[in-house]
C-alpha cells in the first residue's frame, strides 16, 4: 500500500483509521481468545503483525518517518523480525501513537525523571485491548487454579488509580482486583504509603478462616511490609493456595533484595512457597506483560524437558499474540536462543502505538524445545549507567541533588 | 603479591632510603620509567597497550594514543614545571633551604600513601603514584578490577629505571565488598588518594584515621565552548571544507572526545557554539559528526559494556523521534559504531551516555552557560575554549566558579600538563607538610 500524500478529505481518513484499528483490534483478541493451549500459529502472527505495522507506518507519522528513511516500508518488511523497533526512551521523545493525539483518552507515564518535562508516555485510545491482552494473561499465569467465574480474596500493594492515574501497572492492578476479587478484596496502599498494620490484620483473618490469599504488587512494596513484620517478629503460614505477585526493582529503601532472597523471605514470614511467587515483568511502553510460568506449570503440567533437570530457570513465558527476541546490545543483531542479549518485544497489544520496542533489558531465549510457549530469562533491568570512577553523566548529578533536596 | 601488612612493612622499610634520595634522582627515575612505555618496541609498552585494549576496552589505537598522552607528562620537563609550579622550587624536598625574611623551611611528605583507583580511565592512577614518589612517600597502589594491569607494569619499568624507586610502589587489591580488606589498608596509611564514584570515596574516608590525610577526586565532567569570533564568514563554509576554522575545531575538538571513548573527567559532553543562529548550530553538528567518522577510522571507539551499548541506542532513538516530531533538534551517527552527535538550538545540559556522544548546543550568549551550567556547579572539570584571548579571563571566571580547574584550547582537553591542578588542588603540596625553622637568636 503505498505512502498517502495529506488526504484532501481528513474526516475520511480519519473514519477509514478507525474502521481499520477497529479489524485489527477484533482479529488480535481472536488471536488472544484462542488461548495458551494451542501451539502458536506462526502465520497467523506474522500476518497480523505485518498488518499492523502496514496499519503504523500510515497512521502514526513519526514512526513512519523512522521506517522510512531505514527503507522498512509495508512493501518491503516481509516478516515480523524486519519490523523496526524503537527504543523504550523514544517514547520520551515525542507521542509515538498511530491515531491522532488528541484522541488520546488514556495516558501512561514512565516513572520520573530528573530532567523535567522528559517523561515517556504511552498514549491509548481505549484500555479495551489492553485488558484485552492483561486479563486472560495474568488469568493463567497468577490464578491458574481458579474456577471459571471464582471470585478470589486479592490485596494490592500498590496504590489505586485515583492515586496513580497514569501508572499503567495501577490500571493494570485495578482490572484484576475488578475481574478476579471477591468484595473483600482491596488496597493496603495509598498516597500516605503503605498500611502494613491493616494488611497483617486481614492476613491474620484470613489465616483464621482459612482462606486463601493474592498479594500483588511492587517488590519495594513488599520488602517494606517483610521488614514491618520482621521488626514486629510476626510471621503467617497463609492457607494452601495463597500466593504472590510482584513486579518491579527488587532494591529496599536503599538496600539491595535479589529475587531468590526475597522469594525466600515470602516463605519465612507469609508461608508462601517459592512455586507460588509469580513475578511480573512490564513497562509502560507495552501493552501486554510477562510472567514467571511456575506456578501454571504446577497446574497444567511441568514443561517438556524439565523433569530432573535440576536448577529450576526462572522463566517468563510470552504469550501467543507477542514475540521476544534477544539483540546483540553492539549491532542490535537478534541472538539466537541461549544467548545474552537486550530484549526486543513485537507485540500485537501495541496496535496503537508502536508494534516492535527495543528494550534495555537483557535477557536470553530458553531453548524452544523446553517449553510449548517461547519463554526467556530476565537477567537485568535497565539501569542508567553507574558513573565510572571519575567521570559521571549529568542525570546522577541531577538524580544526586533532587535526593538530597537541593532542588 | 605479599599479603598487605608484610607488603606494607615492606613498604615502609624501603621508604627510608627514598627519603634521602635527592629529587633530581626520583625525577630521573619516573623519567626513564616512562621513556619505556613510549619506545615503540619495548616491551612494557607492548604490555600496557594489551592492558588498555582488554580491560579498559580500548581499541588499539586508542590504548596507543592513550599510553603516549599518560607518559609524556612524567618526562623530566614535565615533571620539572609541576615541582616549580607547585613548591617554587624543588630544594626544600631535599632539605632545609632559606626562608625569605629569616629562617628556613622543607617540605616533608608522608610514609604511606595508599592510591585507590577508578575504572574509567588509567591517566589519573599514574600520575597519582608519580606524585606520591616526588614527595619521597612510600606507595601502596589498589588498581580497579577493571583495569588492574598498568599500575604494575609501571612499577616494573620504575624498579628497572631505579631500585630505591621500584621498592617503594607496590600493588594490592581486594573486593570490593571486603571492607575489612579495604578498612586495614586505609587505617594503615598515612595519606590515603581516591579517585571514583562519590559513594566509594564516602566509604573510604569513613575509615581515614582521624590524623590521616584523605584526598578525593571524584565526579566530574568536562564541555567545551565556542567563542562568536571564530564564527567569521558565510555559515555555508563550514559544510565540508576541511581547512575553514570550524572544521578545524571540529576535528581538533573529535580527538578530545575520543580520546579513552570519553569516559574521563577531562571528556567533554557538550559543545556550546556562541550563536542564535539555529542553522549554524547544525552545520558546526554535521562538521563534528564528520570529525568523529573520520576519526573512528584511525581510533575506532572500543568495547562498550551491555548497559552502555544499551544507553546510546536509546537516547538515539529518543533525539530521532524528536527529530522527526519536527523539534529543533538534528542526529547524527553511524549504526556500526558508537559515536554520536546529537545538535539542538537551545541550550541545555547534556546527558551524555558517553562512547563519544556528543551534544551541540547554541547559545547567544556564553555569559549565559552561567545560569545554563549552574546545576552542574563544583562538577565542571575542564573547558576546551575556541577564542580570542581577550575574552579568556572573563570566561575563565565563569568556569572556574563552576568548578574548574582547567581551560585549553580544543585537542589538549585529554592532555592535562603534569602542573594541572587535578580538580583544583596542588597535587603536591596537598600530600606535603610545611616546616619553618623561624630564626632562634
């Protein structure tokens, strides 16, 4: 399809955009909808995919500007690995979006930075294909176990909406406590900080009762709340089916937690064994999330391969409407499975803004032949480069006075 | 390598003769030390260059050009302008020479200095363990991880060049979460040098003892500036004409970006051309963008690690999207490599990822970078200054209240004299104590 000069007839273009993001959006949620049972229809993603970067390269400029001028045009990107990404910080840059701004109903930002007015944002139309992509995901990856239609007793340690209303992960918190909690269920956390006596009360409660629990939320939040406990030297065996999720950094106010060591205090001071920590991996530049699949393999049967392998890899599976692969962080070539690399996501949720998005997270690719879903390990997040001895980028001199109040 | 105490004692045992040696001898020493490592076939030098090519991650010809900058600075003449610079005259390291207006003074150095070393680059080590020897001071060295090698190698060339000297340097190393390592080897210097992070220096200075001398060079950044009188002549002459004045800056400037792939505090981040005009902001951007191709070919940029390859991608892809989003910004770069030019009218601070990425800003005035550069106060290092000398003192002011403590002209940026006063201070007397024998009759 070739590059339209300014249509004469914006309200046209304008209908035809919709009626399109519209087909696109119903064939993704079919693609959703088929589920994690089936193997993946490598076809039927490459076609969405291609249609949807098609759909980008006309509808969102900038981007079409960037494709173009790599020559990865609709007429000459033939599978979805060709697709250009774009890097999480462009999205800092300008509103990467393929529908006009001004539509725009739903606006996430990245967590701060030290320099203002520079923060990243993800712009929606609708949340529909995000939940779209959100629920059945977590549904499988978090509550397994659960009954079609099973309310269950979930608390947050994060904040609600109203108090973060452009946090993704809040929206993202708030739809599975609507869709997935029964009426008890709620926040321990809100804009004065976390309420850690009023959660221990409930978790009490329930271990009384019986009933089993779901803890989701930042992994800063949750150190906060091992600490409150240890201090009160208090600790839960939460019922049979309880379990966590957790998102996020892993360093307490100031003091480093490594993943396994904070899966370990889950054990210590909730009962919550390391097969029930599902850890939760997403950005605000992305619609769709990445979960550890331990506590589905549980349920649904251990992965091909696995049995008496030993060490257990922590994984995250992608789910069938997304594909991850893993670049040489130099030449930004793909790493074949096995491989350190930075991870790159193409996924169909983004049809709104930007198919293809090159993280600064690194990672590698399980061996396909482990699992049914293509899975990879999250080896380390993004941080801004540490300062090398003596010299020093401006942002930490910048992040270094705002800490200690300069500013 | 001894353990610490036994290479501490060792240490200080062997100070006593370098005590007495006169400073001509020490100077003569560093001096043919350093001759070796810029005599094309020794082999020391062979040594430092595959040092600074596998743990720095210099490209071989940036380690060349990185060991012939580090070691022209401790040749005898060098050395010569620090000791007079500093001291007014080396004799009183030697002994009691005349106080003017009655009396006599020395300068006596301490027992021990242990230097702790950055990652980053290699220069400041070196120099460090040269100055800790003209104060006749015994030295314990603790090289980064990073780069452990060229400390040793110098110690080598220096115990050849003269034994009394070699004696007197000696390496150790430890973890860096070994704080009882780290804390014993403080406590047991009489002068303790640290150059990195600020939480490192923190850290290390928390274990000075209260009598102990604690001297930090942490972080710091350098820019560079562009005066309005160099901008003569239609802007259309700095496209592609090599010999025109911007061009020329613009490749003298390229060498002090790439010089150790601008990871030290002598690398400047940012140019600031003084113009409102947008256009001539971009052309003198595409004249460094041509610069740095041209001098990735002769200094090809090294080995970024993962988290810094990740870095530059990123802020490329966020200036290109705003570019492209039609701000006044422009972008230049070649995918196979690392450098980086990123130009935009407006003044601003750079956030540099460093690997040779540089930023080109206008401002209509340079007075101006006083209010532009304030948040960077007591960080500024070093200013590569294009202008006309009347304007020097002026600008100098500006800077200096910033931080600095040096302003050349651009391409010695990375090539401090061994004189430079590192972050302001007098390397020297900073480790010297001061004795005046006031007249007794």
């Amino acid at each position: 399809m070739p590059r339209p000069s300014l249509s004469s007839e914006p309200a046209l273009e304008e209908a035809a955009r919709q009626a399109e993001a519209a087909q696109l959006d119903r064939q993704i949620t079919a693609l959703i909808d088929v589920g994690f049972a089936a193997p993946p229809d490598e076809d039927a993603f490459n076609a969405l995919a291609l249609a949807v970067f098609a759909h980008q390269f006309r509808y969102n400029p900038v981007y079409g500007a960037y494709c173009a001028r790599r020559d990865r045009t609709p007429q000459t990107v033939r599978h979805w690995r060709e697709v250009p990404a774009v890097p999480t910080r462009a999205f800092k840059g300008t509103d990467l979006c393929a529908f006009p701004p001004s539509n725009a109903r739903v606006t996430y930002l990245t967590s701060g930075t030290t320099l203002p007015g520079r923060r990243g944002r993800h712009l929606l139309e609708s949340t529909a294909l995000y939940d779209a992509s959100l629920l059945p995901n977590f549904n499988r990856h978090v509550l397994p176990d659960r009954s079609p239609g099973e309310r269950l007793r979930l608390y947050a340690l994060f904040p609600p909406t109203a108090v973060l209303p452009h946090s993704s992960l809040a929206h993202m918190i708030a739809r599975c406590l609507t869709e997935f909690g029964d009426a008890q269920s709620g926040y321990s956390l809100d804009a004065a900080g976390l309420h850690a006596a009023g959660l221990s009360e409930r978790l009490a409660e329930a271990e009384r009762a019986g009933l089993p629990v779901t803890l989701l939320g930042a992994a800063t939040s949750f150190i906060e709340f091992l600490d409150w406990l240890a201090a009160k030297n208090q600790r839960f065996r939460l019922p049979e089916g309880s379990r966590v999720m957790d998102t996020g950094g892993f360093k307490g106010q100031g003091r480093q937690v490594g993943p396994d060591d904070l899966r370990a205090l889950y054990g210590d001071y909730l009962g919550i064994p390391p097969g029930r920590a599902v850890n939760e991996y997403g950005m605000t530049e992305l619609g769709s999330q990445f979960y550890d699949g331990c506590l589905a393999d549980a349920v649904f049967g251990p992965p091909v391969g696995s049995a008496g392998e030993g060490r257990v890899i922590r994984s995250k599976v992608v789910p069938p409407w997304v594909r991850t692969i893993a670049v040489d962080p130099q030449t930004l070539e793909p790493r074949p499975p096995g491989e350190e690399g930075l991870l790159r996501h193409v996924d169909l949720a983004n049809r709104g803004s930007v198919l293809a998005v090159q993280t600064e997270d690194v990672g590698r690719l399980c061996p396909p032949e482990l699992f049914p879903l293509p899975r990879f390990e999250l080896l380390g997040r993004a941080a801004s480069a540490e300062p090398r001895g003596c010299s020093i980028a401006v942002s930490e001199i910048l992040a270094a006075a705002e800490r200690q109040g300069d500013r | 390598m001894s353990t610490p105490a036994a290479l501490i004692d060792h240490l200080r045992a062997a100070r006593a003769e370098l005590a007495t040696a006169p400073w001509r001898r020490i100077v003569a020493g560093i001096d043919t030390a350093a001759a070796r490592f810029l005599a094309p076939g020794d082999p020391l030098r062979r040594c430092a260059l595959s040092a600074l090519t596998e743990g720095a991650g210099l490209s071989g010809p940036g380690a060349a050009a990185a060991i012939d900058a580090i070691f022209a600075e401790l040749r005898r003449g060098a050395l010569e302008g620090l000791l007079y610079r500093e001291l007014g005259g080396p004799d009183a390291l030697d002994g009691f020479v005349a106080r003017p207006g009655g009396g006599q003074t020395r300068l006596v150095g301490p027992g021990l200095v242990l230097h702790v070393l950055a990652g980053n680059v290699p220069a400041p080590g070196i120099m460090s363990i040269a100055c800790g020897l003209l104060v006749k001071a015994a030295n314990l060295v603790k090289p980064s991880h990073r780069e452990p090698h060229l400390s040793p190698l110098f110690a080598q060339a220096l115990a050849a060049a003269d034994p009394v000297l070699g004696a007197c340097v000696g390496t150790v190393q430890w973890d860096r979460e070994d704080h009882q390592a780290g804390r014993a080897a403080v406590g047991a210097a009489d002068a303790v040098i640290a150059y990195g992070a600020d939480a490192t220096i923190g850290l290390l200075q928390s274990w000075t003892r209260p009598r102990g001398r604690f001297l930090a060079y942490g972080h710091r950044l350098s820019l560079a500036a562009i005066c309005r009188e160099l901008l003569t002549g239609a802007p259309g002459r700095a496209n592609g004409d090599t010999n025109c004045p911007l061009a020329r800056i613009a490749a003298s400037l390229a060498e002090d970006v790439a010089l150790y792939d601008q990871q030290g505090c002598l690398s400047p981040l940012a140019v600031y051309i003084e113009t409102g005009a947008e256009e001539l902001v971009f052309q003198f951007g595409a004249a460094m963008a041509r610069a740095l191709a041209a001098l990735e070919a002769r200094w090809p940029t090294g080995k970024r690690q993962t988290e810094a390859a990740a870095a530059v991608h990123h802020l490329r892809g966020e200036y290109e999207m705003r570019e492209l989003a039609g701000e006044p910004v422009r972008l230049w770069y070649d995918p196979r490599a690392a450098w980086t030019v990123i130009a935009a009218a407006s003044p601003s601070l750079p956030e540099s990822c460093l690997f040779r990425t540089l930023f080109v800003y206008g401002i209509p005035r340079l007075e101006g970078l006083r209010d532009v550069l304030l948040p960077l106060s007591g960080y500024l290092q070093g200013v590569a200054l294009a202008g006309p000398p009347e304007r020097a003192a002026t600008l100098g002011a500006l800077f200096g209240a910033l931080g600095a403590s040096r302003i050349c002209p651009p391409g010695r940026l990375q090539r401090p004299p061994a004189a430079w006063p590192h972050d302001g201070r007098p390397r020297l007397l900073d480790l010297l104590h001061r004795v005046d024998i006031e007249p007794l009759d």
